[in-house]
C-alpha cells in the first residue's frame, strides 16, 4: 500500500507540474495570438479609414454638389461605416450618420480610437483636417470583434485537446519513469527483510 501510495504521489507530482506549466503557456500563447490578431485587425480598419480620407481629398469637397457626387460615387459600405465632414457654413453627413451620431452622443471615446454605441457595437474613430474642413470616420468593429472571438474559440478548443491528451502522455511517462524505483524500493525491503532474519 505504501509503495502504490508513493506512485500516485510522484505521478501526481508530475501532473501538477505539467498543469501548471501547461497554464503558463497556455495564458501567454492566448495573450500574443490575440494582441497580434487584434492589432492586424485593427490595422485594416486604420488603412480603410486612410483610403476614405484619400478619396475626400480627392474630390476636393467644398459645395453641397461635390458631397453629393462623392456620396454617389463612395464604395463604403453605409451600414457600417459613417463620414461626416464640417466646415465653417455647412455640416455634411453619409448615409445614416446622422442617426448614428445620436446613438453616440455623451459616449466615452476610449484609447483615443474607439467608439461604443448603445446598441454595444464598437467603432473606430479618426478626425483630421482637408484644408478648411474637419472630416469624422466612424468604422464599424463587429468583424474586427468577430474574428477574434472565432480565433480564440478555435485557440481554446485546440490547446484544450492537446492539453487533456498531454495529461495522459505524462501520467503513463511518470509510471513508468517511476517503475525502476518502485522495483529498486522492493528490492531494498527484501533484502532487509532477509537480513533481518538471518540475524535472528
């Protein structure tokens, strides 16, 4: 009983060690995947933002007119991407970003970037001057949101499954690394043992 105490000790020994290494690297595989995913992400939307406002520069808006043949032309997507642009006389928006502003009004902006509406969807922000007149770019996050929540489901379920399978790896290697101590313990108590009687 002792001796197969002593080898679930070391096995469980083993185990613990393994489980606690195993979270280690599971928290900082977890933390660099994500942070680079959202900061590519991100990035994207930083570069779709660029692209409007090189398109703004472009049509060189400056009358209700160019507005008008610049919403027309636009390829953004106006569900989920807003522009507004202010000048000294005139505000004008893209579609629905009247609305939209309603539903961000007495929101904090956080990180300097980023937009909570009520509705809980996120959006980038970015402002910036055309000459005279100050542009506002509201992008939509939920695919940004999505793809790391996919990423992490996917990063979960994988490093889960090798985990419980890495688990039963190291308490077969423990056993058996255990074996030839256990024999050699056994060996040692019959010896004893037969020691003893001898001396009797």
């Amino acid at each position: 009983k002792r001796m197969w105490r002593r080898q679930n000790t070391a096995v469980a020994l083993m185990t613990q060690a393994y489980v606690k290494l195993f979270a280690l690297i599971y928290i900082a595989t977890t933390l660099v995947v994500l942070s680079t995913v959202s900061y590519q992400l991100l990035q994207s939307r930083t570069a779709d933002a660029q692209r409007i406002v090189t398109s703004l520069r472009g049509a060189d808006i400056d009358s209700s007119f160019d507005w008008a043949n610049w919403r027309r032309n636009s390829t953004i997507d106006t569900r989920d991407t807003f522009v507004v642009i202010k000048s000294q006389d005139e505000t004008y928006y893209s579609t629905g970003s009247a609305a939209f502003l309603k539903r961000i009004t007495g929101r904090r902006l956080w990180f300097g970037t980023i937009y909570k509406a009520r509705e809980r969807y996120f959006y980038y922000y970015q402002t910036g001057h055309i000459g005279t007149m100050t542009y506002q770019i509201y992008i939509g996050l939920s695919e940004v949101i999505g793809m790391v929540m996919t990423v992490s489901t996917a990063l979960f379920v994988t490093l889960t499954v090798i985990f419980v399978l890495a688990i039963f790896i190291v308490r077969q290697l423990a056993k058996e690394l255990n074996a030839p101590l256990l024999t050699l313990t056994q060996a040692v108590k019959q010896l004893d043992k037969a020691g003893t009687k001898h001396l009797q």
